[in-house]
C-alpha cells in the first residue's frame, strides 16, 4: 500500500515477468482500481487484492499460481478447505505461537467474474479474522500481511506447508 487515506495501492500490470519487476513497472491506484499513476493495465483481480485490503487492512497483497497451491486446492475441493496443523513452520504466520496450532485455507471455486470473487472473499476474511490466506480453486494462493515483508513471510510458510501436504500425500 502507498497510502492510506486516500487508498493508494502498488500493484503489477497485467501481463508482466513477475521474476523481472522493477518499479516503473507498479502502477498506482485508488480504491476503485483507476490508475492513479503509471502505464498500463492493472492485473485482471485488482478487485480481489481490493478486497483483502478493505476486509483486513492488509498493506501488502501476495498471490501465486504455485504447483502446489494449485494442486490442493482440486484435490481438498470436497473438503472447501486445505487443513495445516501441528507443523512448527506455522509459527511463522503473525499471531501463531504453537505447533498445535490448525491453520485453514479455505477454497474459492475460480471465476472470471473477478467482482463477484472478490465479494466472496471480502465476506468471509471478514467473517474469520483468524484466516492467514485462502485458495482459489485450480488457481492459486492469496495472502497478505501489515507490510510487505510479512506478506512475504506469509508466502514462505504457506507454500512450504502446502508442499509439504501434498508430498505427504503423494509420498514424493
Ligand atoms: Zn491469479
């Protein structure tokens, strides 16, 4: 997030090598996804980092499309949920001081109706503070922290958990 109050938010232009950013590459915007500086188009689920920022007042929004996330997230679909417990990695989510701890993922099915998505999403972040991050259905990861570093953070233990998960499952 660059501010506040007015909302201003960094996020990639669609389309872009995430591996090769830099920051002529951000565009800014507002809390209506208009493009406040920068060129180009804003990534097609703005709406969703949107929403994770109003439901929770995250400063920084991550998503992937990892293996694994995207993996589970069909493979614990019956479930509506990815269920991580008892792994000393969780301690690195905010607010996690055990092992003992069961951390849920809940999965969204995936739509090109970002907007409707994102409703979804804001709902239920709302509805559980305790969630850390969720999964969209054959999709990816969400996740989010006070700043960028804890977003990243974030990103870390849940991708190593969900491998972790599906390895087990897998036994690879
Ligand atoms: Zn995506």
């Amino acid at each position: 997030m660059v501010s506040e109050r007015p909302l201003r938010l960094a996020i990639t232009a669609t389309g872009l090598d995430k591996g090769a950013l830099d920051a002529e590459q951000f565009l800014e915007i507002d809390e209506e996804a208009r493009v406040v500086r920068g060129k180009g188009l804003p990534s097609a689920e703005t709406g969703l980092h949107l929403a994770i920022v109003g439901a929770r007042g995250a400063g920084a929004v991550l998503h992937t499309h990892s293996m694994w996330s995207t993996l589970l997230s069909e493979s614990f679909a019956a479930n509506g949920a990815v269920p991580l417990e008892g792994f000393e990695m969780l301690k690195g989510l905010t607010g996690v001081r055990t092992h003992e701890h069961k951390e849920i993922l809940p999965i969204f099915e995936n739509s090109q109706d970002i907007d409707q998505l994102a409703e979804h999403v804001e709902v239920l972040l709302k509805r559980d503070p305790a969630l850390h991050g969720f999964l969209i259905r054959r999709h990816g990861l969400y996740t989010w922290g006070r700043d960028l570093a804890e977003a990243k953070r974030h990103v870390e233990v849940l991708e190593f958990l969900l491998q972790l998960l599906g390895r087990s499952k897998s036994g690879v």
